[in-house]
C-alpha cells in the first residue's frame, strides 16, 4: 500500500522537533524496565486501571456505550453481557487480553487480523473475521446518525483481499529491511489499515488493536499500563481530524502521512510521560522520580555533582539522575563542565 513502499519510505523526512520527539520516545522505552524493577507492586493497579479504559474508550470511540460500572463487572469479572453495547465491550475485552497475554506469538498477518476481529463479534449473534463484501465509506455523522460527509472512500471490496495481503507483505519487507524506524512504521501501518477499511464494521477498534500489538513487537510497552485508546478518546477531535488529512490523496499515494504520525507519536510520549508520573507519585508520594531529580537541580545555584544530586534524593537510581540530566542538557536547561567523575552540571540562565 502507499504508505510502507520503499519509494514512499525513502521521501520521508523529519523536523528537529519531529528528531526529538522520536528521541525521548526512545528514552522513555529504556526506563521503562527501571520503573517496573523498581515499583512492580504498582504496576498490577494500573494494567487494571488500563483494562478497563481501554474496553470503554475504543467503544465509546464508536458510540457503543454502558456504564463504568458494567464495564467493570464486564472486564474485572468476566461478566456475561446482557444487551448488544456490551456484547461489544466483551469482546473487546477477550481481544486486548488475547495481545497481552500472547503478544510475542502474534506475528502481524491477515489471518491475526481476522482473528481478532473475530473476537469483537464473540458474542454478537453475527460472525467476524471475514473482509467486506460491499463497499464502505469513512463518513461523518450528526447526532441523529445522518450522513453530512465523507471523510474517506476506501478500498473497494473486491480489491480489499489483496489489499490486506499487500498491507502485511510490505510492512513485513519494511521490518525485515530495517527500511525505517518502527517508529514511522507503525503508525503508518495504522493509517494505511484506515484506509483500507477491510471490514464492514469494527474497523477503528481493530486498529487500535492493532497500535498496541505493533507497539508490543517493538517493546514499547506502556498501552500495557496507560489506555492509549483513552488518550485517542480525550484528543477524539484530534484523532479524526489527523486521520482525514493524512488519507486525503492516499490512493495515488500523494498523501501527507506528518499530521497523523505527529499526533500519534504524541498519544505515545503522553502516554510514556504519565506512567512515568504515576508510577513514581504511587511509589513515592513525592512525584515522579523525574521530578524529584529536575527540582533538586532547580534548587542548586552552584555547581553540582551526580554523586550530590544522589544525595538530595534518595531512592533515585543513579541511571535515572543521568537520563534526567542528559535530557535537561538536551533543552539547554543545564550544561556541563569536565568529565568522568569530576564532571560538574549547572544551571544555564536565560540569558546566558
């Protein structure tokens, strides 16, 4: 599809900021291990917490609705659904537990991907798993369901099949070619998904579906403990407008993938950012670590040592004082001096 040729590939270019954000998002998967080493009691509330919004998020996403409540009783407890909208949320539910549970042999195929939309419609009186058989349209709705507009025309049905083959193909050359950072695979991968639409319904839950097990394979794992679709929910207006401007053009391939990979790549750092914040609050009741580390450094006037910032904060792991130092270097917050152990951070002033 245009997205993962080699060709369009090839022509993709980023900003500095774009560099950044790719960087810290780098960061962040490294000290990912360091926060569950270090408070693996609080990770099991928040893959709870993560269960449960991510089951109501994705379907609120596509206005199939129930109560906290219910959700609750339906992703805690396995409770049996009791009407079509819950019906729905379970087999979300068995879905997001089939990746967390069996992510490592879940390889990126057409027939995964029928599977898990197979376990959307586990309790609906219809069978999933099986591509459209009639054309659809990516439209926009007012709240009595009428139609004001399209937002995409996608693939035809008969051409979906070959479309979807060529979808997991490409990306599979892409990967194993090392033609780009998975970083711009994925949400390219996500988009041209989109694009697609293989499925009469379901689609956009399937592609979140899809996020979270492509992040696994490249070991970001925070959509395990943060609900990345709750983000996609809290920035919905965000989502679906940066979807439409990246798809305008897909067919000739003459798209602008930027607007939805910027904002992708932002519901991930947000979400990196927040498991790091709530993490660290739980454990410590202090904040985060990070910022236990960036206010010790604001406090100093002089010129300091890792071994003094170690002091000020106790529980803080040398590796963390470093990345939160390297980062602070990065946005010219600080500078250093020397090198080795006698190496002495200060702070860089405004005006300096």
């Amino acid at each position: 599809m245009p997205s993962l040729t080699p060709e369009f590939l090839e022509r993709l270019r980023f900003t500095p900021n774009q560099a950044s954000t790719l960087r810290q998002l780098g960061e962040h998967r490294g000290r990912q291990e360091l926060f569950g080493r270090q408070r693996p009691e609080v990770l099991d509330s928040l893959r709870t917490a993560a269960r449960v919004e991510s089951s109501e998020s994705s379907n609120r996403l596509e206005g199939i609705l129930a109560s906290r409540a219910r959700v609750q009783d339906l992703v805690l407890q396995s409770a049996l659904p009791r009407n079509r909208s819950e019906q729905e949320i379970a087999g979300y539910r068995d879905a997001l537990d089939l990746i967390h549970e069996t992510r490592a042999d879940m390889p990126v195929t057409a027939s995964v991907i029928m599977q898990l939309h197979s376990l959307l419609y586990r309790y609906l009186p219809a069978e999933g798993g099986h591509w459209k058989m009639a054309d659809n349209e990516i439209v926009e709705r007012d709240s009595s369901g009428e139609v004001l507009r399209i937002r995409h025309r996608t693939v035809r049905a008969h051409l979906t099949p070959n479309a979807m083959d060529e979808l997991v193909g490409q990306y599979r050359v892409a990967v194993n070619a090392g033609l780009h950072d998975p970083l711009s695979l994925i949400p390219l991968t996500v988009l041209d998904f989109l694009c697609i639409h293989p499925f009469t319904d379901g689609n956009g839950r399937i592609s979140r579906l899809l996020t979270l097990l492509l992040l696994y394979h490249f070991d970001y794992r925070v959509g395990r403990y943060i609900s990345l679709e709750r983000i996609f929910e809290d920035s919905k207006e965000t989502y679906y407008e940066t979807l439409e401007r990246s798809s305008a053009g897909w067919h000739e391939g003459e798209h602008d993938p930027y607007p939805w990979m910027d904002y992708f790549w932002g519901v991930l750092l947000r979400a990196y950012q927040e498991f790091e914040e709530r993490v660290g609050r739980i454990g410590t009741g202090r904040g985060s670590k990070s910022q236990q580390v960036r206010r010790a450094v604001q406090a100093r006037t002089l010129p300091f040592s890792i071994s003094e910032l170690e002091q000020d904060c106790p529980g803080v792991s040398r590796d963390t004082i470093r990345q939160v130092l390297r980062a602070m270097r990065d946005d010219g917050l600080i500078a250093t001096r020397g090198s080795g152990r006698g190496a002495r951070w200060h702070r860089v002033e405004p005006n300096q």
